[in-house]
C-alpha cells in the first residue's frame, strides 16, 4: 500500500500535495477529487489510489488500474485563467513527470504530443486533464495521471502498445519517491506557466522531449487524414506540423489524433 509519509517526506512544495488522500480503492480518482472539490477542497489537493475499478482513459477508453503495480493519482488546481487555457496544464504535467521518471529511473521518457508518455516506442504514462468552469471563470481543474510502474505484464490487446517502468529498467521503482518527485517538478513547471499564462518558459524542454519532432506524422481528422512533419509545440502548446506544400498548419489538442506513420509513434 502506497504509504502517505513517504510522500510527504520527499515533498519540497508548498502548496502541491499538502493535502493528501492515500485510497485503498476507488472508481476513479478523478471522480473521487471532482467530488471533493465540489466541497471546496484546496489548490494542490492530491488523491492516490492503490487501485480503481473504473479508471478512465482519454477519449471515453479505460484506463486498466491493477492492484499495486502502478500510481493512479490526480491532483486538483485552482488557476486563476481563462478557461481556454488550462489544455497547457496537461502539457505541463506531461513535461513534469516525463522529468520526474528520469530522475528517479533514469530513463528518458518521450513526450507524444499532447501528454502521453512513451519509453522505447510504448506507452508508459498517460494523463486525462477535466474541468469544471463557466464561461469566463474555471471553478477547478483536476489533472490524472496513470503511470505503468511496476507492472511486469500486459494484456494481450495493450502488450504491443503499454510498457512499466520496471519491464524498461528491470528495477522496482518506489512509487512514493515517483509521486514526491512529481509533485516537486509540477510545482516548479506550473510556477513558470502561471508567470505567462502560456508555456513560454517551459517550451523548450518541453520540444526536446517531443518523441514526434522532426517526425513524419499523420494527422487524423474526423473527415480524413494527411501527411506532414512535426516541428514541435508553440507557446499555447499547439503542435506545428509542415504540411507536403511547406505550409505550416497548428494543431490543437482535443480536434485530431496524431500517428507516426507506421504506428503508435
Ligand atoms: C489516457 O488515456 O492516456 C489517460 C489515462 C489517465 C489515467 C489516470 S489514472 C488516475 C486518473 N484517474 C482516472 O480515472 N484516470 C486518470
């Protein structure tokens, strides 16, 4: 059982995990926080679950959540911006924990734009970014964060696409030291996000991190697909992609699926 004062131990924030809710089990821990921040629940408020029994995925998929072998957690913000931007916030937390698994693993893991998390072609860490707001106001946004971490197995359907952090390095990895270091990052990237209201200050790393960069990419769109090169986000964390006429074209998350040309990424 993931064990709250290991976390708290290895925290330098202030604010990012202060509160914090270790769950033996529960649906989901964004369900779980989307509640508690109905009740008014603080900035920085973390949940953890040993393990949910209906983790969510993006685009309405599962997110498989055993017993013991990963960190299923979400964090809740309060930001004081327009509602159109908290989409950075995913990339964000994309970038902090692509950093924190480097330095706790030392693997390097790869940003598939916008927020997956990829070692060696699969997938090690996805994150599903929900929100409440009204039109000029966001009341609260909750940031999931799944991470494969000492899973020594897949299923079948997954197995070509999923990797852990323990198949990569052969190594149990500490899932409190993970959490700490996640949170610590995410502090300081979040720090550097709030100074602009855009991702500025973190594009660069965020860009040599970018599995997809420089890459033949497919864009799939609801009435069809093309061919380009990615050449890395801007400041909004939009993904420029040069078309096959040198046209550059910006792609925003949540309106089209981006593919390596023979696979995944
Ligand atoms: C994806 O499809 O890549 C996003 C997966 C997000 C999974 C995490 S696990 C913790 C949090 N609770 C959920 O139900 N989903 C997110």
């Amino acid at each position: 059982m993931i064990a709250a004062e290991e976390i708290t131990k290895k925290l330098s924030t202030d604010w990012a995990g202060k509160m914090l809710l270790c769950l033996k089990e529960t649906d989901s821990t964004n369900d779980y926080l989307k509640k508690m921040a109905g009740e008014g629940a603080a900035h920085g408020t973390l949940v953890v679950a040993e393990k949910q029994h209906a983790g969510k995925g993006r685009r309405g998929r599962v997110w498989d959540s055993p017993e013991q072998s990963g960190i299923f957690m979400s964090l809740l913000l309060r930001p004081e911006i327009r509602p159109e931007y908290a989409s950075m916030l995913t990339l964000v937390a994309a970038l902090s924990v692509s950093r924190a698994i480097e330095e706790v693993t030392h693997l390097e893991p790869k940003i598939k734009w916008p927020n997956d998390l990829v070692v060696n072609g699969k997938k090690v860490t996805g994150i599903l970014t929900e929100m409440s707001a009204e039109a000029e106001q966001i009341h609260y946004v909750v940031i999931g964060i799944g991470v494969n971490v000492n899973r020594k197995e897949f299923p079948k359907d997954i197995s070509q696409t999923a990797t852990s952090l323990w198949l990569e390095t052969g190594c149990e990895i500490s899932r409190e030291t993970l959490i700490a270091s996640i949170l610590n990052y995410f502090e300081e990237d979040f720090k550097k996000f709030a100074e602009t209201d855009n991702l500025s200050l973190l594009m660069e790393e965020y860009n040599d991190r970018l599995i997809n960069r420089n890459r033949e990419v497919r864009i799939l769109e609801s009435d069809g697909e093309y061919k380009g090169k990615a050449l890395g986000i801007n400041e909004t964390g939009g993904l420029l992609v040069e078309k096959e006429d040198l046209s550059v074209e910006v792609i925003t998350s949540g309106e089209v699926s981006v593919r390596g040309v023979y696979g995944y990424v």
